[in-house]
C-alpha cells in the first residue's frame, strides 16, 4: 500500500502537507518509510497514532519529525490567512518566527539526536556529536557538524546554520528585548537587524528616508522567503537521513531494524481507539485538497 499525507496523515498534515512538501518532499518520503510502521496503521489503517509499546528511540524519532512539521505547519497556515501587512509587521512577526525557532529546536534537539541513535545502532554511517573542549555536546547546530559535512553535502551545516539563524534573529529580538522598529509594514532587513536593536521608535524620525528605504523590507515577503530557506535546507537534511537509515551495517542489521518496528501481539490499539468519520472519508475528496473542518483549529 502506498502511505500519502493526503490520504493517510492526521488532519494537520492533510490539511497543510502540501504546502510543506512544496519545498519539503522528504517530509512525507520520511514519513511514509520509517514513521507510518509505528504507528498503529500496521493493525488499522485508520488509527494514525505511535504505537504505545515502541522503543523509546523510535518514538523520539517520530516525534521530533513531526514536531518539525507542526510548526512549519503553523507558519503557511499563518501566511496563507492573508494578514495584513502592517499587523504582520507588529505582531505577527512574533509568532511566526518563534515557530521557526521551535523548528530549530525539534531538528538540532530531537529528530537529529533521535535518529543518531538509529543510525549509530544500524547503520555503517554513524557519526557522533561534535563536542566541547568539556566533553559537553556543542550548542545549536554545531553539534551536528561533522554528521551535516560528512554523511551530507560540504557546506550543508553552514547553510542549515545560516538558515536557522537569520530566522532567529527576528525572534530573538522580540523576545529578549522590545522589538524592532517597523513601518508601513516593513522591518530591517536581515543585515541590518541587529543594527536597530535597542533602538526606540523615535529612531525612525532620526533616520533619513534614503536609509530606510535601503534597509527596510516588506516583512510578508521576507517571512515567506525564510520560510522557503528553511524547508530547502532541511530537505537536504533529511534526505542525509534517509541515505543514513538504508546503509545497514549488516544485513542482519536491516532485519533486526525491520524487526523493531513492526507491532507485537500485545501492542494492540487502544481501547479507546474507534474511526470517526472524518478519517474513513474517501481519498478523493481528501487529496482534493478540501480541508476537513476542524483542520484550523488544531494549529491554534
């Protein structure tokens, strides 16, 4: 059977799992391979959840993945809502940016370390965390250097590094000080940033037009432009992913892999478990792109 977000996901990922895998198809690749045989899918194939008796690696795994979809989720459903471009600027922003920085989080903190353990336990592409002059895993990304430079591309940490942070720059902004200065629905751009941190709004009546103009940009689309940077980069990286889970050690290595996934006789759905409407509806209508009403408010 082929497993597709539009048929198969929750109502988030049927919801939104189109404008993610726009630019991040291995979401759903991902997905289909390594996350739907934990779920309980295996016994019904309408019961979308994790199964309960599942090893803690594998189930960190599936939750850092999709806890990078939820929040990539949150922002094309913030985007697509058509804010108002000046209200966007104020305090749109903030939300928008604070679920980029949540994806930051989910990739360096969860899913990468979660799938690591995969890796190092399957794989012939193990490669351990980058530590401190302490023996302490580095901060961020850094952790992850090696791994990124190595079973990826040459380059692909600095871009994911560079990706994440110019997205954190306007969330660290609003949450660890005021803000930023905006107007008529512009902020600084991404290289003057940190220029107009600490600065008041009365710095908007010091500064001559011929700067502003050259340092203010339309916060819409330069939300829009960071969020396409992100889920590029991060295609790239859970394509490495990918490549890592299918080197198998040995092959007895892939059938002990194969093994751990699959349910036992005892890991039975839950008793409370029973298919609603909503997740028998047909295929066509749901690939359709319709969305099924309550989709919205489970990002809220």
């Amino acid at each position: 059977m082929k497993w597709t977000l539009a048929c198969n996901g929750d109502r988030v990922e049927r919801a939104l799992g189109g404008d993610v895998c726009r630019l991040f198809p291995n979401y759903e690749k991902f997905w289909a391979l390594h996350v739907v045989p934990l779920t309980y899918r295996m016994k019904d194939r309408h019961c979308i959840f994790v199964r309960g008796k599942l090893c803690p690696d594998f189930e960190d795994m599936a939750t850092g993945h999709y806890a990078v979809f939820v929040h990539l989720a949150a922002c094309h459903q913030q985007l697509n809502s058509g804010p108002d471009p000046d209200l966007f600027a104020v305090e749109g922003v903030y939300a928008f940016y604070s679920r980029l920085y949540s994806v930051h989080e989910a990739v360096v903190k969860e899913f990468l370390p979660a799938a690591g353990k995969l890796v190092q336990q399957y794989s012939k592409q193990y490669v351990p965390q980058d530590r401190d002059s302490k023996g302490d895993p580095k901060k961020g990304t850094w952790r992850h250097e090696t791994r990124l430079e190595k079973n990826g591309r040459t380059g692909l940490h600095r871009d994911l590094n560079a990706a994440l942070g110019r997205a954190n720059t306007y969330r660290h902004q609003r949450v660890h000080r005021w803000g930023i200065p905006t107007r008529s629905g512009q902020v600084p751009g991404p290289s003057y940033v940190r220029a107009w941190i600490n600065k008041g709004l009365g710095e908007l009546a010091r500064t001559d037009e011929k700067r502003l103009k050259a340092e203010f940009v339309d916060a819409l689309p330069q939300a829009r432009c960071d969020l396409d940077s992100i889920e590029i980069i991060l295609n790239e990286v859970w394509d490495m992913v990918l490549k890592e889970l299918a080197d198998f050690k040995y092959s007895y290595s892939q059938r002990a892999y194969e093994k751990s996934r699959k349910p036992t006789k005892r890991d039975t759905v839950p008793s409370w478990w029973t298919s609603p409407p909503a997740l028998v509806s047909s295929c066509a209508t749901l690939a359709s792109g319709v969305a099924i009403k309550g989709d919205a408010e489970l990002l809220r």
